[in-house]
C-alpha cells in the first residue's frame, strides 16, 4: 500500500519554517532541542528517552527519539496532556480539547 502525502502551501511553510533554524542545533544549556526559529512550545516533556514539544501557533507537534525529530501537522488540536502506549513498541497517545489523538493519526511533516 502507498502513503500519499499532499503538501498545502500552508503546511510546506509551516514545515520549512520549523527547518529554518536546525544548523543551529539543539540548545544544551537550556535543553532546548527543537528548531530555535519554532520558539517557546505551550507543553513539552518527555517519557522513556522519548521527547516531545507542542508549537499550537505553528499547529506543529515535534517528537524526538534516538536523536531523530519527526514534525507533525496537529491540525485542530490543542496538545494538553501525553501518555505512554505500550502494544509491542513505545509510542506517545496525546490528549487534547478533542478526546486522545494518536501520533500514528496526524500527518507527519518530515
């Protein structure tokens, strides 16, 4: 089965936008890992080596595991509480105004 994905000029510039500042890597010091250019997230936190980040201006849920950053598109969704799903390999569940929402439900970016 194929995956297509269908960029919209919005969620392109959203992406690249998230992109624009990752030569200047990660913040050590203040263990800011994301793109500095996404700014401040509403929540971030981290569970089990895996880390997340929630940008609900940009509408862009980051996750990082094994020093690998995914982007996701969280769409309508307002990221508020993460839980840890356990069915064979770890994975993230979040919650937000809209009931729980699964990683594998939003269309990831890059």
């Amino acid at each position: 089965m194929y995956k297509l994905t269908v960029w919209t000029t919005e969620s392109r510039a959203r992406c690249e936008a998230a992109r624009a500042d990752e030569t200047n890597g990660p913040d050590a010091v203040n263990g800011k890992w994301w793109p500095q250019g996404l700014g401040e997230p509403a929540t971030a936190g981290a569970q089990d080596g895996i880390r997340y980040a929630f940008f609900p201006d940009k509408q862009l849920l980051l996750i990082e595991e094994d020093g690998n950053v995914k982007t996701f598109d969280s769409d309508r969704h307002r990221i508020r509480s993460v839980s840890q799903v356990t069915s064979g390999s770890q994975s993230l569940a979040f919650t937000s105004e809209h009931g729980p929402v699964r990683v594998e439900d939003l269309k990831q970016l890059s």
